[in-house]
C-alpha cells in the first residue's frame, strides 16, 4: 500500500511539473516593422531576468486576438485601437 502511494504522489508530482513552467514566461508581440526597435532593447534590458522571453512578429489583428486570450502578455501596435478589455498606454 506505501509502495503505491509512493509512486502515485510520484506520477502526480512529475505530471505537476510538466504543466509548470520553471520560470515565469513572458510573450511579447509587436509588428513586424518595429521588431528591430522594439525587442532588441527590451531584451538587452530583460536579458539577465529570472524570464522565459518569448518574441512574436505579427498584424495588429493577430496580436489582439492573442493578448486577449493571454498568449502575449504585452503587445506593440500603431494607431493604439481601442479594445475594451485591454489596457493602452502611448510610448511615442
């Protein structure tokens, strides 16, 4: 009965650690004509962040769609579109 508890808390943990990144992630998007200025700095700066950085170039509509699902945390638009569910802030 020990042995089979042991190896199903075992299973459980292993099955835990699978699903759970080892560091946080961070998913950022941008288009793909700011892709040079935009994630070259930000990565300089994250570089040495306890991060997993993920960079994805896309169209507005793309990129959105995902911060809206929560496949990218932060996004990089022109023309700042109005999206009811996403916080906007203007950088230049």
């Amino acid at each position: 009965m020990a042995a089979r508890q042991a190896v199903d808390a075992y299973e459980h943990g292993c099955s835990v650690l699978q699903g759970t990144p080892s560091v946080p992630r961070l998913t950022l998007a941008c288009l793909p004509s700011l892709a040079s200025m935009v994630f070259t700095p930000l990565v300089a700066q994250l570089v040495d962040a306890p991060l997993e950085i993920r960079c994805v170039a896309d169209h507005s509509a793309p990129i959105v769609q995902q911060l809206l699902s929560g496949e990218v945390q932060v996004g990089f638009l022109l023309k700042r579109p109005v999206v009811t569910g996403l916080q906007t802030e203007v950088l230049w």
